[in-house]
C-alpha cells in the first residue's frame, strides 16, 4: 500500500527539520487541533485513530518506517484542523518533523504530494474492502499487509511485531472483536499461524 520514502529522499536543509522520539502510547498530535504539519517515521511504528461523531473510534491507518503522515495544505498561510490523532505504538519510535515546506528540496515536496495522493487512494480501496469483503478475508487482508510492510523473514516464515489489541485491530479491520479472536484462533488451528501478545508468526506469507 504504502512505500518508503527512506533510502532516495535527501536530508532536509538546516532549519526544517525536528528528530523527536517517542514512547509507547504518546500522542504525536490530537484530533481537531491545529495541524503543525508533515512527519516523516524514521523507526518504530504509529496509529492514526479518529473519534467518530458518535463517539466511537477507529484505525484509519499504520504508519511504518518512511512514511509520511500529517495533515497541511501547501499554501502556508491556511490553517487546517487534524482529522485524527496520532499515536506512537511502541517505545523509542522516531519522528522527524517537517518544519516549512517551501524550504524543502522539490524531489521531497514531490514524495509528499505522492504520499497524498497514496492516502487517498488507500481511503476509497478501504471503503471498497469494506463493502466488498467478508470480514475474515478483511482481517486476513491486513496482516498480511503489515507483515509484507514490517515482518521480519525467517526462512519461509515471517514475524509480525505490533502492539495492536483484539480490540485495535477490529478498528483497524472495521470488525468486532469477537471477529478478531475467532479469526485468528482459526488460523491458528490450521496452521497458518502461531501468536502471541503483539507478536504474528506467519508459517507462509506467500500462501496465506
């Protein structure tokens, strides 16, 4: 779904960049407050989580490492409001934040502008999934996904490491819970996979 912009976007000039660092469960910016911006994940990984209007909440997006997040129009003097809030999901999770976008190399306001366009994309391909998928092959959908973005290869096998609930991930899956767990008790029990907490072994990511 979503690439890294890590190993072909030049560092930024001095003056329009802040390294920040994170711990589990901190909030990198609030839903309906001033947008300050773009960020770029540089390690660790982040939950964008929006507050619906009848008070529940759902995941409408992980970020993984090189790519960027953030709410901004590209003309500086226009202010808009987060439309999510932004949370760190595990310790030591690294944040660059990009400070003014007129001062930043073309090739990088380029990246920002394909990542947009990504985002939104991705938004009408979850509705489609939403409304076209069963709710199993939904949550099957996302695993895979962010074992294919984040797992670590093993030999045939990869390990997925999120700190994601049941809970979480049926906001993220836009499912319930009890969907979730029985999910994935199933795949357990045909082998496709082995957890535990925050942890996914997928025996074989090419035929799950």
């Amino acid at each position: 779904m979503y690439s890294s912009i890590l190993t072909f976007v030049p560092r930024p000039q001095q003056g329009t960049s802040c390294l920040s660092t994170y711990g589990k469960g901190k909030t990198i910016y609030k839903q309906k407050e001033l947008s300050k911006g773009f960020y770029l994940l540089k390690s660790g990984t982040v939950k964008l989580q929006r507050v619906l209007p009848s008070g529940e909440s759902t995941i409408v997006r992980i970020i993984t490492p090189g790519e960027i997040f953030g709410e901004k129009t590209f003309k500086e003097d226009r202010n808009i409001l987060n439309s999510s809030f932004a949370i760190a999901l595990q310790e030591n999770t690294e944040i660059e934040k990009i400070a003014c976008i007129s001062t930043l190399p073309e090739q990088w306001i380029n990246q920002i502008m394909n990542h947009l366009a990504t985002d939104s994309r991705e938004n009408m391909a979850r509705y489609e999934r939403v409304i076209s998928m069963e709710s199993e092959a939904r949550i099957k959908y996302y695993m895979k996904d962010l074992a294919q973005r984040i797992g670590v290869r093993y030999g045939d096998e990869t390990l997925l490491k999120i700190n994601l609930t049941h809970q979480e991930w049926a906001k993220y899956t836009d499912t319930s819970r009890q969907t979730v767990t029985q999910t994935f008790s199933k795949l357990k029990k045909s082998g496709l996979i082995t957890y535990s907490r925050n942890r996914i072994l997928f025996r074989n990511l090419e035929t799950f």
